[in-house]
C-alpha cells in the first residue's frame, strides 16, 4: 500500500508538496494516509516517522540525518549545544526520535527542530566541549557587556559573555 506524506518545502518557494511513501496496511487503514507538517512541531514530524516506519529513504529520515549531521558538527567544533561520541546510522535515527517523543508527550509541541534536536542530545550529550577546543590550542576569555534590561546602573557589570579566542 502506498501513503502520502505531506510536507512543506522551503525549497519549492513554500508550496505544500506530497511525498509518496510505502507503509504496511493494517485492517483499521483504507486509502493513502496524509500527515501534514505544515504545523513543524514535533508531533508532526512524529507522525511522518510513524507512516514511514523506519523507511530509511523516507523524508523521516532523511530530515533525522540532517538535524543528527548538524549537531555533530556543532559537537565535534566543541559546542555544548550538539551532539557528542555519536555513533549512529541513518536507520536508526527514527527509532531514536520515536523513543523520544514517548518518554516526554508534553513537549510534542515544540518545533520539530527542537524535538528532534532534543532526542539526540539527551542520546548523546556534550558535556566536555569547552576540554575539546582546549585541547586544540584554544581558550575561553570573559567578557562584560552592560546590562541593556530598564534600571541599568553603572555599577552593574552585566551579564558574562563568553568568546573563543
């Protein structure tokens, strides 16, 4: 059986494209399933997951990768914000997010760049990012810049602001 995923595409100047998709047909199903992401919460990008089951070619997964790829980037640069140690294959990127999302339903709300970013860093933290750019010759220097919240006053340093040098 064949189901219809639809899915925005910034690409194609913001038109909503429909994207073919093999699912397994169960008894409760009849004709195409459409999951519209127009929303781009976590919920969506969750129920495209679901129709697709794991489909390694699906737009799923093929998005999963591409937040996965992003994060590890950020990681491997010394980032706290990506991902760490990740070993991981585009297969098993879906399950991972599945997971996810049924361990903390409150937060299928979210963007699904968030949720999906969220899933992954709770799977592989970085918690020694600051140790890796040491290591390579860099450092963290402190900066203060004034507070520009109402009631400033001179004797106020403001907050911290953190940059590699």
């Amino acid at each position: 059986m064949s189901a219809w995923v639809a899915v925005p595409t910034d690409l194609v100047a913001g038109v909503l494209t429909t994207l073919p998709t093999d699912i397994q047909s169960s008894a409760a199903e009849s004709g195409p399933r459409v999951v519209d992401v127009r929303d781009r919460t976590t919920r969506s990008l969750e129920a495209v997951c679901i129709a697709e089951q794991g489909d390694a070619l699906g737009w799923c997964s093929a998005y999963l990768i591409g937040v996965a790829d992003t994060l590890t980037a950020f990681g491997d640069g010394g980032h706290k914000g990506g991902i760490c140690k990740a070993h991981y294959a585009l297969e098993q990127l879906s399950e991972i997010f599945l997971t996810w999302t049924r361990a903390h339903e409150a937060l299928l709300r979210l963007d699904m760049l968030a949720g999906a970013s969220l899933a992954f860093r709770e799977k592989w933290p970085c918690s020694r990012g600051s140790q890796l750019l040491r290591q390579h010759g860099y450092r963290y220097v402190q900066l203060y810049a004034p507070s520009m919240s109402p009631g400033y006053s001179s004797r106020n340093s403001g907050p911290a602001i953190t940059q590699v040098c």
